[in-house]
C-alpha cells in the first residue's frame, strides 16, 4: 500500500515541477524594458483656430 502512495506523490510531484517549469518559461526576464516611439500630429478642427 505504501508503494501506492510513493508512486501518488512522485507524480504529484514531478506535475508540480513540470507547472513551474512551465511557467517560469513562459513568463519575460523581468527588468527588460521596451521603448516605443509615437508621433502625435495635431491638426484644427475648428473654423476659429489657426495652424
């Protein structure tokens, strides 16, 4: 009976270590950091408002 539930949590286990492997993986390095660069161009819409 005891090899049952030696079998049960190595399972258990490697499950548990095969979830964090995956997640650690999946997630970015923190500390990276990502630059855009927009351009914002403004136009009138109104009659009373000059370019």
């Amino acid at each position: 009976m005891w090899a049952a539930g030696l079998v049960a949590t190595a399972v258990l286990l490697f499950g548990i270590g095969v979830a964090v492997g995956e997640a650690l993986h999946d997630n970015p390095r923190p500390g990276r950091r990502q630059t855009s660069i927009g351009t914002i161009i403004l136009t009138a819409t109104h009659s009373g408002v000059s370019k």
